[in-house]
C-alpha cells in the first residue's frame, strides 16, 4: 500500500506539491502569527521585570499595558509611597506611545538607577540636556542610528546620547520633565516601579498600597503577579484574534485538501475499480486516501515549520525590535490542527471512492 500510495503522488506532482503548500502556508500562518505575539509579549514581560522594579503602581481606571496608560497622578504620590514598609525606591514615570506605536519612557535618570542598578552604556552617556535621548541596541539596529543621531518622536526632535543593552524597561528613555512637558502632563506620572526591601514583601507592599486611604482604586499589581497576566489568554482581543486567524488558516488547509482528494479520486475511478474487483474492501480504499492525505500533511506541517523559523529569522534581522517566539506546543498545536483539517477534507472523497461500483468504475473513460 505504501509503495503504492507514493506512486499516486508522485504521478501528480504539481497537485502534490500545491496540497503540501496549502499545509504549509496554513502552518505557517498559525506559527507566526501565535509567535509575534508570544513574543511581543514576552519581549515586554521581560524588559518590565529587567527595570528591577518589585510592584507596578498605576493610576485608577489605567490598563496593564503601559502604552494605553495616561499620566493624571501628581508624581508627589512617590513620596507617599516612600513612606510605607518595605519600599526601598520609587520611581515615577510616564509613558508614552508614540506615532509609530512604540513606547518612550520619561525617567530620572539617577532614580532609575537607584532601581535597577547602574545603566551600562554600549556607547555613549547619559542625558546632557533637555532633547536628549537614550536608545537601546535594538532600536539602534532598527533604525540605523548612532551617538549624535536626531530621532523623532512626539513631533519633536531628539539627538541620541546614549545606547544601552536592551531589556531594561522601554527601548527609548528621555528625561522626566521633557515627557511631561510634551505630553502636557507637567508634574504627574502615569506609572511607579516601586522596590522593596526584599523581593518577598512585595505582596505586603501591595496591600499596604491598596490599604491607603485614597489609593484603594489604584492599579496596583506586583511583579509577580502582572507576569503572571502578560499573556495571549489573559488579553481578550488577542485571544479572539488568534482564534480566528487559525480558523481562516484551517479553512484554507481543509478546502485545498479536499479538492485535490476529491479530483484525485474522479481521476482514479478505473484504478479503484481495479482494486475492488481484486478484492480491495471499501475499509482499504479508505484507508488508501486517508494514508496520501497524512502523506501530504505530515510535508506540510515540516515545510511550513521550516518556513516559518526562516521567516522568522528574516524579520528578526531586517526589524530588530520585533521579537518572534515560537514554543514546542504550538507547533504541536499547529500540526495537529493541519492533520485534523486535512483528514477531515479528504473524508468525503475517500467515502465517494469506497461507494464506487467495480463495474461501474471498470467502465468509466
């Protein structure tokens, strides 16, 4: 049977070839789409825990996703916040998308420090002035820019002083009191990190937080728990998002399989006729198109999986900013959802060729 079923394929190549493209592309849709995400996410999950910051203090009403945080809360909150158990460094902040939805961030610089350590510089230094900005390497890489570089953002023009590693909080940092005045948000923040003495009184910071009078409505979350939020489930729209792209990716699998299947099987009439009257059961010729359909799907899934870490690898290199991941379980996921989908359309065409009448199909030109 095996010997055989290579044969079928292999006498039509261009059909075989489109079939194991059609898994591919459905594949490879699902792994990248799935994988931008996943690493978009984690790409900001790990620059948020890399500012060293122990809980996340936002203003009421505010998301977790900084870039759709406004700055409304005077920055003298950092004082009161000081006060409590615990707290070792507040650090007011605001953050800011920008037109090319990226994120600036506006910091103190030396209180930014006091959280996360100090800042190693793979080039240049810190802030010299008010239209300063410091970049990290990918954002360097992206854009192409170097120390003495003018960037813009927020309609205003910035010269690049510094490049740091990334992974540290936003991938572009310029002074507090620059971003508040271009955001006119002058004296207020829309975000404090906060550290605490020890990484294990964070969650006592947090009630301590939300315990204080006028706080109680207060975004208020700790590490530990907003990385536990930061994913695809966790974030509606995403979520819907993904569902429907890999129902579009299933329907294109399934409705390419099925018509290769199905003129496979009109093509081959004689040929199951043949088979029948030597004895071949319906049970066989079943088994027959369901073995070429795993044929084709099994292609499929190892050349979209290989397209999808070139395509990958591509993105990475021209676009240094985005981040794609892929994990073993949603390539898993993906596979079996491409030989799910194929199966099922090669079903009906396998049952229109198990039902076929030997003498019939012997007379069939």
């Amino acid at each position: 049977m095996n010997k055989m079923i290579i044969s079928n394929l292999a006498y039509r190549p261009l059909r075989s070839l489109i079939s194991v493209f059609a898994v591919a592309i459905e594949v490879t849709l699902i792994l990248l789409i799935v994988g931008f995400a996943l690493g978009t996410l984690n790409d900001n999950r790990t620059r948020t825990k890399g500012t060293g910051a122990d809980v996340l203090v936002r203003p009421p009403g505010s998301s977790n996703f900084a870039a759709f945080s406004s700055a409304p809360v005077s920055v003298k909150l950092a004082d009161i916040l000081r006060g409590m158990p615990h707290v070792a460094v507040v650090v007011p902040a605001v953050v800011q998308a920008t037109n090319k939805i990226e994120l600036i961030n506006g910091v103190d610089l030396a209180q930014f420090e006091e959280l996360g350590g100090p800042i190693h510089f793979l080039a240049g230094g810190p802030f010299r002035g008010p239209d300063d900005i410091i970049v990290d390497e990918y954002y360097a890489a992206a854009n192409k820019v170097h120390i003495g570089d003018t960037v813009s953002a927020l309609e205003h023009s910035f010269r690049v002083c510094g490049i740091v590693p990334q992974g540290r909080g936003s991938r572009t940092f310029v002074q507090l009191s620059t971003l508040q005045d271009l955001t006119g948000a002058e004296g207020k923040a829309s975000l404090f990190y906060v550290k605490a003495d020890d990484p294990a009184n964070a969650d006592a910071v947090v009630q301590e937080v939300k315990s204080y009078p006028g706080l109680e409505n207060y975004n208020v979350m700790s590490m530990e728990d907003w990385l536990s939020v930061m994913t695809p489930k966790n974030i509606p729209m995403l979520a819907k998002f993904i569902d429907v792209v890999i129902g579009i990716a299933t329907v294109i699998g399934f409705l390419v399989i099925f018509q290769a299947m199905y003129t496979a099987v009109m093509e081959r009439t004689r040929e199951i006729g043949i088979l029948k009257s030597l004895g071949a059961s319906k049970t066989y010729i079943v088994r027959v198109i369901l073995r070429e359909t795993l044929v084709l799907a099994v292609a499929g899934i190892i050349a979209g999986t290989l397209l999808s870490f070139i395509a990958a690898y591509i993105i990475r290199a021209r676009i240094p900013t985005t981040q794609v991941q892929f994990t073993l379980s949603w390539i898993l996921t993906a596979a079996g959802i491409a030989i799910v989908g194929a199966m099922i359309g090669a079903l009906y065409p396998a049952y229109k060729a198990a039902q076929k009448d030997p003498v019939d199909a012997l007379a069939y030109e």
